[in-house]
C-alpha cells in the first residue's frame, strides 16, 4: 500500500457569514519511496491538507490514509513534520529541544543522534544558545533537526528551505536526496523554490483553489502547457537571407532562432546546418522551467 492515499477529500471552514471550500475533491496517491512534489500558490490548500495528514484537523469529506492507517498517535511515531518559520520556546536552547522531543520519539542514544544531526545541519555551535537568539535560517535548521530525529518513514516538508542561506540549503537538498536515496524514505514536499522542486521531485500534483488541476512526472506535466522550446544557433557567420527565409528561421546577426517541437527536430536542424557549410559555434537551448509552468497554469485557472 502506498504510505499516502488522499480519496475524494473536501475540507469546508463555515464561518458566520459564510462557507469557505478549502479542499475540493482532492485525490493523489503517493508511492513507496519517491519525493512527491505538491505546488499551488499562497492560499491554495496545502497547509489545509498536511494538517489533514497530521491529525490537525478532520476532513468534511473523503478520506486521507498514512502508511496504511488514519491519521492518529499509531501514525504520527512513525512520521515527522518541519516547515518554515516553524518555531519553539525562546528560552530554550536548541539542545533541550532537540532532547524533548528525541524523549517523545523514544529515541535511543538521543545524545548521540542530536551530536549527529547537528554536524550535518551545522549547528552543533548553536546548540546552548537561546532559541530566540537564533536567525531564521538557524531556527529552520533546528527545526529540520527534529523531523529527523526518530528516522520518519514518512516526511512532510513544507516550505523546508525556507530562509536558508543558499549553501545551507544546497546542503540541505543535498540531504533529502540521499535520505531518500539511502533509506527509501517517502518524502512530500511543498515549497514555492520551483528549481528545487524540479530538482528533487518525482512528481507532481498542482493544487489551485482547492484542487488538483495537474499530477504527474515534471517532465509530463510541463509538455501538457509547453510543446515547444526556444534554440539560438550562433554561426561562424551571418547566414544567406534566402536560406534564412527557406528554412523559415528566424535571424539576428549571425544568431539564427528556432522554435523547436522536440529532440528529432534540434538533430534535424543542426544536420541542416552542417549541410549547408556554416560553422557551428555556440548552441543555446532554453527550454520552459516548472516555474515558467507554475505561472502559466495560474493564469488558465
């Protein structure tokens, strides 16, 4: 059974004056092993639906299923959370949180696991220093500390890089993939870094409004919105106009533009190139990223 199964999920927040759809028939299963992606935009139901995953709050339909089980005490000893901005007690050091919840989680040699992670988070210099002291890149560490303590099967990160400097999040990245690679640990993943997710995600699923408007593999899901990528051929010199013109190409100095389909049709037009005795000397492909993606699909919604 796949350690995440969402089935036909509605979550409706009622309020005095009216009812607010937060989920909206949200079905997506998550396989054994892989980093799943969930992308959307502030507001979308992200947040609504890890609660749903943590036993945080209860759907109004559907139903949500956590390595096999529903969301419960039996569930949570087996998973773990970290989000940015997540916070503590600011008068705790980040070694008493750690050894909180290390106690929690039953954790045999604690001491030991704390000393490990801190090195590997680097900050095993900030560990007797008051929470509130830290900067929010520190406390994001410290907070990742914790989701890792008891060995999850399954992680929840939302937003988990949130606020890092950027060598401490490549380390951070660098970590979730040999977690998962190592351990087979399951991993969702929500975060608004678009590179990130496309480096680390299997797939995907796009929630907006409330629902699931796109899932599968990045590269699947990106071809739903984007056929086509952009080639700039820069030659040796400037190319004829008439053979500009009969090959239908587009041309800026020695620079000629093409609008391609896929890879038969790059390897067509280089070899058209080679045949007709121009040089090649730089070839720039730039092809639609899941942020060009992300944009798009929020301008059809």
């Amino acid at each position: 059974m796949n350690p995440i199964i969402v089935s036909h999920v509605n979550k409706t927040f009622r309020t005095k004056t009216q009812d607010i759809k937060a989920l909206q028939n949200v079905s997506f299963e998550v396989e054994q092993g892989e980093i799943f992606g969930l992308l959307g935009p502030n507001g979308a139901g992200k947040s609504t639906l890890i609660n749903i995953m943590l036993n945080l709050l209860t759907p109004t339909d559907g139903s949500v299923l956590i390595l096999g089980e529903k969301p419960g005490p039996r569930v949570l000893s087996r998973i773990n959370v970290v989000a940015g901005g997540s916070e503590f007690h600011w008068a705790l050091t980040p070694r008493d949180i750690l050894s909180f919840y290390a106690r929690i989680y039953q954790v045999t040699n604690f001491k030991e696991r704390i000393a490990q992670l801190a090195s590997l988070l680097k900050i095993h210099h900030l560990l007797d220093r008051k929470f509130s002291w830290l900067s929010t890149g520190e406390r994001l560490r410290v907070a990742f500390a914790k989701a890792m303590l008891n060995r999850p099967k399954l992680l929840l990160m939302d937003e988990p890089t949130l606020g890092l400097d950027p060598g401490i999040a490549k380390d951070v990245r660098a970590e979730i993939q040999r977690l998962n690679r190592d351990t087979g640990m399951t991993i969702l993943l929500t975060s608004h870094y678009m590179h990130e997710v496309e480096q680390l995600c299997n797939r995907i699923a796009f929630i907006s409004k409330g629902k699931i408007v796109d899932i599968g593999e990045v590269k699947e899901v990106k071809l739903k919105h984007f056929g086509t990528y952009e080639i700039t051929v820069t030659l040796d010199k400037k190319p004829k106009a008439s053979w500009v013109s009969a090959h239908a190409l587009r041309v800026e100095e020695n620079k000629i533009k093409a609008t391609l389909k896929d890879e038969e049709s790059l390897s067509t037009l280089l070899a058209m190139i080679h045949e007709s005795g121009y040089r090649i000397n730089d070839i720039a492909i730039k092809k639609p990223t899941l942020e060009d993606y992300f944009i798009k699909v929020l301008h059809e919604q």
